[in-house]
C-alpha cells in the first residue's frame, strides 16, 4: 500500500497513520490479562482479582502503553515504505474525524536533508607540518627541572632577586577602601614567573626580610576581578620569608629520578623527543582534520532539521550546568541557561555532523575494525603496559564508540585531503603547541 507524505514546510514532512480500533483494544486486553495473572491488590488472592477491578486500575496506563507502540510500529513501517530517512522524533495526534471502528493519527516529522556537495577538487586546503627541535627539547628539561627545584633559606641580608621565592603579606585599597581579594597573609609566589601582576613583582624586587613597600598597581581592563578591571589601587606589602631556588643538574641521576627507562643523559632526550612527537602528531591531525572540515562544510548546502538542532542546543545547556556544577555552583542543575546563546555553536556542530555523515555514506569512509584496531593501539603505546589500556578500551562500547568516531573523521580528512588543493604549510614548534 502506497503511504501518502506530505511535504508541509522545507524538510518537514506529515503522514497520516491508520489503525483498526479492535487491534489496539485486543493487544489492551491481552496486557490487561497478562497483569491480572499476577497483580496483587488488597482483598483479593493473586490472580484472582477479577478482570473489571484490573481495568480499572491499569485500563488507561495499558492503552496509552498500547497506542504508543502500535502508532510507533506504524510510523516505522510507513517510513521505511516510503524510503524516508528520519530525524528526530515525530510528533503524533490523534485526528477526531476517524470513520468508526478506526483510529487516525497525524505524524509530523523531519527528514534528514539532501547534502549539495560542491567542487572539492576546487577547495584548498592548508595542511600545517611542525617538526621537534632541540630547542623544545631543551625548554622541556627546564620545565621538568622547575618541577622538581628546591628552597633554602637566604640570609637576613639578602634582597630579592629573580628565582627567588618569597612568603609576603599584602593589602591593597581602593580610594582608601579595602576590596575583596586584595588581601592576604603568608601569599607565597616565585618572582619572575608571572604569577602576579609586573608591577607587584617589580614592588617585591630588592627587598629584604622584615620590610614593607607601597605602591601603586593598575589593573589591566580584562583583568579577571572585574570590581578592580581598569582601576589602580594602593599596595602595602611585607617581606616575611625569602628563599633561594636551586635547579637539579641535568644527568645521569636526573633522568634516573624522573623513571626513565635508559637511565642516562641521552635516553631521558631521547624519551623527550618522543613523548614530543607524540604530542605533536596529535596536535598535528585536529590542525589539519579542522581545516579539512571547515573546507568541507564550506562548499556544501543545506537546511538543518530544526529537531535535531534543538537537541543539540539543549544538549549545550546541560553541558554547562554541569560545568557550572563541577566548580561548585549551587543549584548548578536550575541555573537558567537559555538554550538560544547555544544557536550560533550548535549550528555549527549539527551543519559539520550532516555534511560529514552524508560523505561516509555515500563514499563509503567507514571505519574498518583494522583501522580501529590500530588507533587503540597507537592510543595505548604511550602507556607503561599498553596490553591493559587496549583491554580498558575493548571493555566499554562508549569509549569504542569515540575511537570509531575518530577514525572515521581520519578517513574523511584523507579522502578530503585526495580530492582538493593542498597547500602545504610548516610552522614552528612553538606557534603549535601555542607558546611566545
């Protein structure tokens, strides 16, 4: 039987399903019969509570059990007849003008749209290289050598200098009034580092034990307290401890205290690099996988079915109450979030999904168990005992899932990449991983 489908308004779509009242009401007294064998109700043996009593109490939960799955079994077969792709989840009425002994119901739905893909082989694509240089070698053991510095006691005498590491208290006011944050006792920082603002590390430089400083420290426009953004208040602070830094020598003994396998000078560089490159290969390919995207969505054309935007959207909104509850917000889950701020980013997110599911399809890109075998793999490498970590993630089907999600989006990088321009382009080690 053919199924009619109405086209009401660009990707939404209307059938009009139909079923015999007497197949609903037989399936609601077979439940109902299935309950009486069993249900328990006071003053009465179980299954001896007599049929009208059941009805009664599970007559409306049943049938409308009843309805929901007939019609739900009717939408389906009706739109595999029709050969529609759903999205989303239809909305179902009942219609009041059904001829008797019959039940109509409307269903009104979207479709998944048709992708118009552009000329591929006209998108360039800019495909960024980065390379691990003995600078960035070297950056990294000072990183590791501050990681694991030491403190000692400098004399009465001393003054502060840069590396030192000082215990100050301070307060600070504005036109003569004290703010919240400005104040502080036993503040401990190493100068030189950034962890202040320059001026108050600049006020700290040159003094000694037992002496107080004030001075004046503007705060920047985008400065993160915004009752004092843009404003400049008065300082007083105390040197009460100061401390000299001593970095551990780079050798033999530092790489054996950092765990490295080869014990040496050489093999903690060697470990360094490597750990390096690993971290630049991943940096590499959501680089190169979000150009590619951003060049697929560009020459494609769609509507986006406003269900499984919404879903998105309200998705968003409970991502960031529970971010909000993660930092300890009260009453995170109630925070009155509206989902439109969402629109631009779920726009986004649901325009990319489309595009790329529509290429896997018709291009065939999925993932082969061979390829997400070798993903898991390379994931678990880095890992002391990689045999585990490969188990960790064949034992949850959720985390399989982000693996296969991942090798698909590699698959159409590539096949993107074989289509288009390429424009080859290398930056700095530095510039990728977003260091000055």
């Amino acid at each position: 039987m053919a199924v009619n489908v109405e086209t009401l308004e660009k990707l939404e779509r209307k059938i009009t399903l139909t079923l015999p009242a007497e197949v609903i009401q037989s399936e609601v007294d077979t439940r109902l019969k299935r309950i009486a064998r069993t249900v328990k109700m006071d003053g009465f043996r179980p299954g001896k509570v007599p049929m009208n009593v059941v009805a009664q109490r599970y007559g409306y939960s049943v049938q409308y059990e009843v309805l929901n799955d007939k019609v739900g079994q009717a939408f389906a077969q009706a739109a595999n007849e029709a050969q529609l792709r759903v999205a989303g989840q239809p909305r179902i009425s009942e219609k009041d003008d059904a001829p008797d002994g019959q039940m109509m119901f409307d269903a009104i739905f979207e479709v998944y749209p048709e992708v118009k893909m552009g000329d591929l082989s006209a998108v360039q694509i800019e495909k960024t290289h980065a390379e691990v240089d003995e600078a960035a070698i070297q950056k990294t053991l000072e990183i590791l050598r501050k990681q694991r510095r030491t403190f000692a006691q400098r004399s009465l005498e001393s003054a502060v200098a840069d590396t030192d590491r000082v215990t100050v208290d301070f307060e600070g006011k504005l036109d003569g009034e004290p703010f919240e944050g400005g104040k502080a006792s036993d503040f401990q920082f190493v100068v030189g580092e950034g962890q202040m603002l320059k001026e108050f590390e600049q006020a700290v430089l040159g003094m000694k034990i037992g002496e107080s400083r004030t001075f004046q420290l503007p705060f920047p426009e985008d400065y993160h307290g915004k009752d004092v953004a843009g404003k400049t208040a008065d300082f007083i602070v105390t040197l009460k401890k100061l401390e000299a830094s001593h970095l551990p020598e780079v050798n033999d003994a530092f790489a054996k205290s950092l765990g490295i396998a080869d014990a040496s000078l050489e093999g903690l560089n060697a470990d360094i690099k490597k750990n390096l490159e690993r971290e630049v290969k991943t940096r590499l390919l959501a680089k190169n996988k979000q150009a590619a995207m951003d060049a697929l969505v560009g020459v494609c054309e769609l509507d986006l079915p406003q269900s499984i935007l919404q879903s998105e959207m309200d998705r968003l909104v409970e991502g960031a109450r529970e971010d909000l509850k993660q930092r300890g917000i009260k009453d995170a889950d109630k925070a009155p979030i509206p989902a439109e701020i969402f629109r631009p980013q779920a726009e986004n997110r649901v325009r990319l999904g489309l595009v790329v599911g529509d290429l896997v399809r018709t291009q065939k890109l999925e993932a082969t168990p061979e390829q997400i075998k070798a993903h898991v793999e390379d994931l678990a490498a880095s890992y002391e005992k990689p045999a585990e970590v490969v188990r960790w993630y064949y034992g949850d089907k959720r985390r399989m899932a982000e693996v296969e999600a991942i090798v698909v989006e590699a698959n159409v990088t590539a096949f993107l990449v074989s289509k288009a321009q390429v424009v080859e382009k290398t930056i700095s080690f530095e510039e990728l991983m977003g260091q000055s």
